[in-house]
C-alpha cells in the first residue's frame, strides 16, 4: 500500500496517526532548486567579455567557482539549503557566528574534496607534472556540484555518507538529495571523459573540459532527478494521503490501524 | 565442454567466411599492356607508334623508411643530395605512401601503380606466401624487360619474391634480422662500383635496409640515424658519379643512346618511434629524388639549413612513379596503374609529345575506369571527338564513370583542337594555350579518375561476410544460452533479476558503442585504461575494510605509472612516456630497473614454495589434522628434491633471460660491468646468443614438466588439494615471467613488475605477514563496520562491486596497451620475434611473434587462473577442483561470449562503413587485431591453454 510505503521512507512518519504537515518535519523547498539552475547556468555563461574557456581555462574555471560558492553561501547561510526546516524556531535562534562557520566548513570540506577529486582524476589519466591549476580547478567545479550538497545534507558523518551515496537502503529526503547529485554528476563526469580521445580536433576537447561540462550538465540532470525525486513525488503522495484521509472521514471509517483484515483487503482492491 | 567447443567451430566457421569476403585478393585487369593497346595519336603516323624514350637506362635507389625530412629537412645528413636539389639538378618531391605502411605492399605499388590490398600487409609478415607475387600481374619491371632491358637488383630479398625470373643479376639480403644495421648495407653497397661499371645492364635496382632498422631499434633521433643518412649520401654521390662518366662516354660513341636515369625513393617511412605500418602523416611522408640529363629544378639560391622546407609539402602520391617512368622509357604504362604523369619531369617534351603522352596514360586510366564499370561504354576517339566542340559534364546528376567518361572525352577534344591548331597557326601563343587547356583536362580528369578508383578499388564478396556475420549471430546467441545454463548466469528467471553485475553490463554496452569510433579504436588504450581505474575506484568505494580501500589505492597507483609507459595511439603518439626517458637520459637507471625486476622475481621464484608451505601449515593447525603422515614421508623428501630443481630451473631461466637481454641491447655497457666480468658471466651461460634464448625456452618447458611433477607428488604427501591448486598456480606464474620477459623489450621489463605488484596486492594473503596486509586489514576489518548487522545492510550496493575477473579482464586488455602496443600494424613489435630463431620459420616466429606482443594480457591471463586458485569462496561439496573446474568453464563460457559479441559487432561495423575513409587505416587492422584476440588470444591460449593446465593438474590425482 502505498502508504505504508511512504512511512517506510519517512522513519519520523511511523507511527503518526495524523496526516498533517507535521508528518514532513521539513518541506522540500522549491527556491534552491530554481537557483540551482539558475546558478549553474551561471556558472556555465562567461560572466565578462574576455574570459574565454579555451584560452583562459583556469580563469574561467575559478570564476565558476566562485560563483558556485557563492551560491552554496547564500543557501548555508540562510539555512534554507535542501530543505526549509519547519522548526523555525531553530533557524531564528542561530547566531550569526555559527552560519558563517556553517558556510566556511562548506568551503573548506569543498576544498579537501576537491584534492581527493583531483588525486582521482590523475589516477584516471590527467597529467601528473603539467596543468596543476586546470585539474584541481576541475576538480573544484565538480567537487562543488557533486560532493557540497552531500556535505551540505549529511555533514561530517561517513556512516551517512556510505548509507547515502553506497548504498541501496531505503534513505531518508536528504539523503536522497546527496545521493541524487552526486552520482549524476559523477557518472555524466565520468562520461565526459569519453570526448577527450575523439580526433574531433575541437577546442573542447582539451583536458578538463569534458569533464567539468559533463559534470555540469549532469548536475543539471541531477536536478530534475532530485527535484522528481524529493519533491514531486511525496507531493503526490502527500496528496494521496489527503484524499485517503477526506474519504474516510465522509465514510466514517475507522483509521488502518483499527481495521478489521477483510475491510483492509476489500479496501485495497478498490484502491487499485 | 563438447558443445562450448562446438560454437567456437561455428564462430571460427564464420570468421573464415567473413575474412574471406571482406579481404578479397584483388581483382585486378590480367595481361600486360602493349603498344597495341595504346592510342591511335591525332598527329597522324602510325598509330600506336611509341613516343621516344627520353631515357635509356635507370638506376633505383630504394632506401627503406626514408622519410621525406631525412632529405628535405633541417636535421638532414644528406648534404650531397640537398646540394643537388639547391643547384636545381634534380627534382623532389614528399611522396606520399598509402597504408599498409609495410616494404611489401609498397614495392607492389611502386611497380604496378595500384592502391594494395590490404591482406598484402598481413602476407608481408607471412612473407612466404607466394601468391602475391607479381608473375602475372602487369607492372613496370615486366615492361622494361619486355622492352629488352636487362635489370639488376641488389638489396632485400622481398623483390625477388615479388619478381621471380625478371632479374639478370642478383643479389639478396634477409630483411628480418633487424639487429643487423650494418651488414645489410655493406652488402647492397659493395655491388655498386663493381655492377654499375660492368657493361650490359640497363635498370639496376639498390634496396638499403638499414635506415629502416635503425629505426626500429632506435627511432629516428637515434646517434646511428646521421652516419647511416651520410652513408646513402655517399652512396648516391657515387652511383651518380660512376653513371654520369659511362654517360659523357655513350652518348658519344653513339649518337641513338639515351642518357640514364636516377630515382632515390623510400618505399615508406617512420613515425616518430621508428615504426611504420599504420597511416600516420610521417609514416606516409616518403621521397622522390629525380637527377638525370635534362631535369630541371628549380634552384634556390638559400644556402641555410631550411632551403629545402618548401619540399617537404610538395606532396604527390607514390603510385605517380609508375606511369612516370613508363612515358619517359616509352613502354607501355602498366594495365592497372592508377597514379598521374609527374608534369615536371615530362617538361623537357614539345607540347605534342607531351599531349600524346598524356594521352596514352589518360587511356590506360579510362581502361581501369571500364574494367570497374561494365556498362561504360568504350570511347571511339574518332567518333566522339568529331563534332569538335568540348562536352559540358553533368557531374551532380551524372553517375561518376559517366562524367569521367565525358571528362575524358573533353580532354581528347581539346587535344584533337591542338593538333588542329598547330599546322596552320602561326602564333605560337595559341598553339600553346591550346595544349596547356588540353593538358589541364587530361590532368582533370586522371585526377578525377584516380579519386574514384581508389576509394571503390577492392571489391567485398558481401555474400561471404553476410554468411560470416550470421554465423556470429548464432554463436553469439547460443554462448548466451550456455552462459544462462552455467552457474553464474546473465539473469535469473525466477526471481526476474538481473545476475551480471552493474559494471559488467556498462562495460559491454560501452566497448560495444566503442567499436563504431574510428578514434576510439584509435584510442583503444584510453578505454580500457578508464575502465580498469573505474573498476578498481568502484572496489575502492566499495570496499568492506580500509585494508582493502589502502591495497586497491596501491593498485591505482600502480597502474597510474605503467600507463604512463608507452604512449601509443594516434592522437597523441609524439607525448613524451617514461619509454622516452629510459631510452635517453635515464638509460643507466633503466638497466638498473631491470637488474632489481629480474632479482624480484628470482626473490619471487624462491619464495613461492614457502608460503604456499606456510599456507598449508596454517590450515593444518586449524582443521587439527595431523601434520606428519608416517606413511608419506617417502613422497615429502621427493617433493622437497623436486621444488629445490624447480626453482633452480626458474632462477636459472630468469638468469639466462637477463644475460640475453643485456647482451643483446648492450645492457652490461650501461650498467658499468667491464669486459672481463661480462665475459666470467657469459662463459656460465650458452656462448651463442641464440643459443641462450633456446636455453631459457627449454627451461620454462622443463619447469612445466617439474611443476606437475611436483603437484603429483605434493598429492601423494598429504597437501590438500586447495594447496596443490595455489602452489600450481603460483608456480606457473612466476614459471612464465623468464619466456615473457626474454621477449620482451628491455624498457618494458620493470611493467613486469608492476603488473606482479598489483596482482598480489589483490590478495592479502600473499602479502608478507608482518606488512600492513593481513593483519592490518582483519584487524580495521572489525573496527570499520560495527555491528555485523549494520555490515550486512549497508553493503547492499555490492551490485557495483566488480568481481576480480571483471578487473583481470580490464587487466588483460589494458596491459596490451600498456606495453606499447595498439590497434595500428606500426606498433607490431616484430623486433623480439626473433630470439634464437637462425632461420626463418613461419610458424615458430608466428608464436614469438604472439607471444611477444600478448605479452601482457598472457601473463594477466595466468593471473587470472591463480584468482581461481586463489579464491577459496567456492569449496563446493564436490571438492574443490571440481567446483574451480565449473567456474573456469563459466569464466571461459563468458570471455567467450564477450568475444564473440565483439566480432559480431565488429563485423557489422566494418560491413556497414566498408566506402569509410578510414576503412583501411584504422577498422581493417583493429579486425586483423581482433582475429588476434579471438584464435590467438582467447581461443588457443585462455581455453585451450587454461583447461590443458588445469586438466594436467587433476590428472596427477
């Protein structure tokens, strides 16, 4: 049944016999995820005249990331990345001191990642003695669209990471989130990489990016995924919930709960 | 068993049909020209009347692999030729060779004029073939001496088979000893003064072979490269030097002599390593140097180094020889030539004979435009020629023999209006605009002619390769099923999921998509180079301790440097790898890599018994057995005889590959040994070199011998047969480095090592016990995952985990590439397929050849079977052999349908794009290569060679 399954994927509904806002603590927030797009677009546009992506690659690719960080600083600053928590009691009591701690862990967890990105890269064929600015920049860029929202949502806890990025148990809204942009953008990244050997002869060819435009366009992807996924979907079931529940106040029914097997059962098949 | 052999039949069936339909023997027009065949002139007379010779007598000097800059460049030796081509003596060009880069195909068009075909380059290194000589094909040789010249040839031996009872003197040199740069020359040059001055010869060919061995051992740049171009300079100096006094003499003694000739020529060239085969810019990039009695060039007054530079772009192509030569000796142009008149070498003609000239090589063009076209009419000159108005030619609409047709019938208009024009002008000037119109449309048109022709030039049987492409289908299909019906399995019916693994199923659809590339089959190496990182950071990601997460880094890491080894492919073939650096300035650090490797591996020989002892100890003292068995002591003290001789054999065989290969590529120099120490060291070995690489082949065949000898008795000692498994294992491994290794190239040797190091650190248990191996990893093991639960749920992603025979495949095609190898015939490593061979054999060289070049995925294919030694997952109930046996056969059923899925594929691939630009460049080697892969490489080696190992083994039962 359909709603038991969403109790499952929301540990903190079990057991709530009310269907009310209170069964998502947190309420996917649709802001980030415009500006997500808005910001990558961003990222992706020369923001000046001058600043060319074949000629000046690093320039370029530290302007992107600036603008990438600036739009993580924002969202961490004002609390609202992921999801807008509904105790806003919380966000109201938080000092100005710990939102920027919040956003410089967020840079500096970026920054580590992106060495741990680029020590990747290498093993995967860049150039170990040339070009150091063009990979870990790289690896910067990528490290921003697929590991700072895992950094973002699951902070320093690798139990949750290796739950949310390795593994196929059922995970909560935002590990589902982090789940959902890092493996997009990582295997689109990973596919990029595929461009690099072509004899296109093409300026966009060069090393790194492919791969910085495969990790962008999947991010891109990533988005509408995890849009679909944390948003879309328990919408229709929050709205599947809603009707279930005005039906049976009009037909008076007790809740599941309290139901007899055969009134579930015929329940179901008129359900189907 | 029986029916797995049973679609390999199949498979092996369709490849004979598919190979024999897509590299067909050409089809080319039989006979020889003749001067019937040619013309009637517009300028009356006799009809078929030749035109007159400009030259009486010829001397080719063909010097393999001449590159067009070891002439025309900066860096040249040649001063005597470049001083020639300044003063305007003589005329150059870059000639540019067509693929199969290789001597063979080149001499074919060089005489003939035809663009080859491609199984021409395999049947180059199958140089015994004696269908593809040129009995009875038409080509200049056979024309010069239908004409009654008496021809010469001196140098490499491929003409002699390519020309059998042409020649008047000869004498041959072998060009597959390619150590030799010295000889090979000495021999070619000490028949020049001698021959030339004789009397009675008319066309006297040389064929230098050192140049081009020079750089295959050492590449271009090599120190040798500048002393062997000052050679060939003296050499021309000398034959133009002698050619010209006989000439001074003849021309005066007798008033109808013609001067002579000299054409310097490479027949292909080198790219930047020294190699040649493929279809890369400087392995195409060839010469002509023309010099003879009224040739002239145009003088540069530059004096610099670069004055030269302009002809390093005057590209023609190499089959222009043929009907150049032809006109100038007035024979007829040989019936399938496909190449154009040089126009700076037909200059020294008047207007009308160069246009009759023009002419009867513009008909021998439309003679092969007919032949590949039966609906095309033939030309009546008369006829179509009488309304005396040129044509226009439709060439949108029109099918293309047709507008080469009407473009031919225009250029005969135009010259029929000269010939018209020349009696009654008196302007000079319009006469002359008249013949340079018509040479520019019979230009137009041999051009045109010459395009079409080379792209529709070999003709598929498409009925053949339907039917090979058809057998593919069912063998693929029925390896499916037989995959299904093993104990792995692609999908499970019941519970309707999907068995094969995440990876597995991407790097399928990948290498699929992979094989439509031209670039990625280019870049093959790159593939599998991403693959085998993504696999081991998908076991890293995935890793159940930070043991194996450190090891698995290692691994990376590892890799990471042997891919920096050999840079090959074509995008970037000039990157500077680690080969560069050993082979240059780090050459003494080289040798020393290759002393520490061999002394590895001997540290390895010596070492396997050991742990494989130790292995067994420990489980004997968990199961609680009792360790000595009274009874067996008897087979205990044999057994430790017989592992004692079988490391001796392996230290001895590793200590003869390392003589072998530092006296071959003068390693004891490097090293620093002197002269007395190296020879203390020689007289322990075999004096002959050849002999000590024939030791080292008997002593890895005495080694297999011991090695099951040793398992029989370990069986009768009381080792477990888990143990007899690994130890075999282990033992073949480490059995097969002296054989890989003695044919390996030096700077190739220390990857060895790589490839060792990686392979143990798949399996903590060989580690050393005190290292952070097994330990360390039990150990985090317990700390890392908490409570076992928790363990059990979080690795349900184990979907991505590829299994180790997911990443020995990676390994085995990776490390092809790693070696330096690729999917183009340059990179062919020809050079070690000779090691104690004295006499050519085909079939011997055939396995060197394999052997040397499969180095790598053999020994990772070896590696693959110690995995299944190794692993001790599966003990079925039915023993522990029985149940590896099942396994192999699955490990084998699911190599074999990955092959298959390949060829298939392929097939369709190269069946769809055969009209491709790329056809013979790049798809045709990459299916000879794959042939390679599936007969060779998984056929005979992997199923073949791995169930007899493992049936040898359970034989000892």
């Amino acid at each position: 049944m359909p709603a038991k399954k969403t109790s499952s994927a929301e540990p903190l509904a079990v057991g709530s016999s009310e269907y009310d806002s209170k069964m998502y603590p947190v309420e996917p927030n649709g802001i980030e995820l415009m500006l997500g797009g808005m910001f990558s677009a961003m990222a992706l546009v020369s923001p000046r005249r001058g600043l060319n992506l074949y000629e000046s690659p690093v320039k370029y690719l530290c302007v992107s990331a600036t603008v990438l960080f600036g739009y993580y600083a924002i969202l961490t600053f004002a609390d609202i990345y992921c999801f807008k928590v509904s105790d806003s009691q919380r966000r109201r009591t938080r000092t100005l001191g710990s939102r920027f701690t919040a956003v410089l862990k967020m840079g500096l967890g970026t920054l580590v990642s992106a060495f741990v990105l680029s020590v990747i890269f290498v093993l995967f064929g860049a150039p170990i003695f040339s070009q150091h600015g063009e990979t870990y920049m790289a690896a910067v860029n990528v490290s921003f669209l697929a590991v700072t929202p895992a950094i973002l949502t699951l902070k320093a806890d690798i139990g949750a990471w290796r739950k949310a990025l390795l593994s196929l148990q059922p995970k909560t809204l935002p590990e589902k989130w982090a789940a959902g942009f890092f493996w997009c953008t990582m295997v689109t990244c990973w596919a990029g990489a595929y461009f690099v050997p072509m004899d296109w002869g093409r300026p966009w060819q060069r090393w790194p990016i492919p791969i910085v435009g495969g990790a962008f366009l999947g991010y891109l992807i990533g988005l509408m995924f995890v849009a679909v996924r944390c948003f879309v979907i328990p919408l229709g079931r929050a709205d599947f919930n809603e009707t279930e529940r005005l039906k049976r106040e009009m037909t008076r029914q007790p809740l599941p709960g309290a139901r007899s097997t055969d009134q579930a059962s015929s329940e179901t098949k008129k359900l189907k | 068993m029986a029916l797995l052999a049973a679609v390999l039949a199949v498979e092996l069936v369709g490849l004979g049909f598919f190979v024999k339909g897509f590299f067909p023997y050409k089809r080319s027009i039989p006979g020889f020209a003749s001067v019937q065949d040619q013309p009637e002139s517009f300028a009356g007379g006799s009809p078929q009347e030749p035109p007159a010779p400009q030259y009486d007598r010829l001397v080719v000097m063909l010097v393999d692999a001449l590159r067009n800059d070891f002439v025309f460049g900066n860096n040249s030796a040649m001063a005597y030729t470049q001083g020639l081509l300044r003063d305007g003596r003589a005329v150059g060009y870059t000639a540019k060779a067509l693929a199969p880069t290789v001597t063979m195909p080149r001499i074919k068009a060089l005489m003939t004029g035809t663009v080859p075909n491609f199984l021409d380059a395999v049947l180059n290194i199958a140089e015994s073939d004696t269908s593809s000589s040129l009995k009875f094909q038409d080509n200049l040789l056979w024309q010069l001496k239908n004409r009654g010249k008496a021809i010469n040839m001196f140098g490499d031996d491929t003409w002699l088979r390519l020309f059998p009872d042409v020649f008047s003197r000869t004498d041959g040199t072998s060009s597959f000893f390619v150590t030799d740069t010295v000889e090979v020359d000495a021999n070619v040059t000490r028949n020049v003064r001698p021959e030339l001055e004789r009397d009675g010869w008319d066309v006297t060919i040389f064929h230098y072979l050192g140049l081009d061995h020079i750089g295959h051992l050492a590449g271009p740049d090599s120190p040798l490269m500048r002393p062997k171009q000052e050679e060939m300079d003296h050499v021309v100096r000398d034959i133009l030097e002698i050619v010209s006094a006989q000439d001074v003499k003849r021309l005066a003694a007798d008033s109808s002599a013609r001067p002579t000739l000299f054409v310097l020529l490479g027949d292909h060239a080198m790219n930047e390593i020294g190699n040649h085969g493929g279809n890369s810019h400087l392995e195409t990039s060839t010469v002509f140097v023309f010099v003879g009695e009224g040739i002239r060039g145009q003088p540069i007054a530059d004096k610099g180094r670069n004055a030269l530079s302009a002809l390093l772009t005057n590209v023609v192509p190499q089959i222009n020889l043929v009907p150049t030569l032809a006109l100038l000796f007035g024979v007829p142009v040989p019936k399938n030539n496909l190449g154009l008149p040089l126009p700076e070498l037909i200059a020294g003609y008047s207007d009308g004979e160069r246009l009759r000239l023009l002419q009867i090589a513009a008909h021998q063009i439309y003679g092969v435009v007919l032949a590949n076209d039966p609906d095309l009419a033939t030309i009546d000159i008369a006829k179509e020629t009488a309304g005396d108005a040129m044509p226009t030619c439709d060439s949108d609409h029109d099918p293309v023999s047709m507008v080469l047709r009407c473009e031919y019938i225009r250029a005969l208009t135009a010259h029929k209006r000269f010939t018209k024009a020349r009696p009654g002008s008196a302007a000079g000037a319009a006469a002359a605009a008249a013949a340079a119109t018509a040479e520019g449309e019979y230009y137009s048109f041999m051009g045109h002619a010459n395009a079409h022709l080379s792209r529709t030039f070999s003709g598929y049987d498409l009925n053949a390769m339907s039917v090979g492409i058809a057998l593919f289908c069912v063998s693929t299909m029925l390896l499916v099923a037989l995959y299904q019906a093993s104990s792995s399995g692609i999908a499970n019916f019941k519970t309707k999921r999907i068995i094969m693994s995440v990876p597995a199923i991407a790097l399928l659809v990948t290498y699929v998509i992979s094989l439509n590339s031209s670039s990625l089959i280019e870049e093959e190496h790159q593939f599998w180079y991403h693959w085998v990182q993504t696999m081991f950071f998908l076991r890293l990601l995935t890793s159940r301790h930070s043991g194996g997460v450190v090891r698995t880094f290692f691994q990376m890491c590892l890799f990471r440097i042997a891919r920096a080894w050999n840079q090959t492919g074509q995008n970037w073939p000039g990157e500077i790898d680690i080969r560069y650096y050993l082979n240059s300035s780090y050459n003494r650090l080289m040798w020393f890599m290759v002393l520490v490797t061999f002394a590895l591996f001997g540290v390895c020989a010596s070492w396997i018994h050991r742990s494989a002892a130790s292995a067994e100890s420990l489980r004997r003292s968990k199961s609680g057995a009792p360790s000595i068995h009274v009874g067996r002591s008897r087979y205990r003290r044999r057994l430790a005889y017989g592992q004692r001789i079988f490391r001796g054999v392996l230290s001895t065989a590793l200590a003869n590959a390392l003589v072998y290969q530092m006296e071959r590529n003068g390693g004891w120099q490097v090293v620093g040994l002197s002269q007395p120490v190296w020879s203390v060291v020689r007289w322990f070995t075999p004096s002959e070199l050849a002999d000590v690489a024939r030791f080292v082949y008997l002593l890895t065949f005495a080694a297999a011998l011991l090695g099951t000898g040793c398992a029989w008795l370990r069986r009768r000692s009381g080792v477990s047969d888990h143990a007899v498994l690994v130890t075999a294992a282990l033992e073949g491994l480490v059995g097969l480095l002296p054989l890989l290794l003695l044919l390996a190239r030096p700077h190739n040797i220390p990857v060895f090592a790589i490839f060792v190091a990686m392979f143990v650190l798949f399996f903590p248990q060989l580690l050393p016990r005190t290292g952070f191996g097994r330990k360390g990893s039990v150990a985090v093991q317990t700390a890392g995952c908490g409570p076992a639960e928790v363990c059990s749920n979080e690795w349900r992603l184990s979907a991505l985990r590829p299994s180790k025979a997911l990443v020995l495949l990676c390994l085995v095609h990776a490390s092809f590439f790693v070696l330096g190898n690729s999917n183009s015939l340059a990179s062919l490593d020809l050079s070690n397929a000779y090691a104690g061979v004295s006499r050519y054999n085909e079939g011997l060289v055939g396995v060197l050849l394999f052997t040397a070049n499969w180095a790598g995925p053999l020994w990772w294919a070896a590696a693959g079977f110690a995995t299944l030694a190794l692993s001790a997952a599966d003990d079925t109930a039915a023993g522990p052999e029985d149940g590896r046996m099942q396994r192999l056969l699955g490990w084998i059923v699911a190599a074999h349908l990955w092959q298959a899925a390949t060829i298939l594929v392929l097939s369709v691939v190269v069946t769809l794009m055969r009209t491709h630009l790329f056809i013979w460049s790049v798809f045709s080697p990459r299916y000879l290569y794959q042939i390679a892969w599936f007969a060779g490489f998984y056929l005979a080696a992997v199923t073949a060679g791995g169930t007899g190992w493992l049936a040898a083994l359970l034989a000892t039962k």
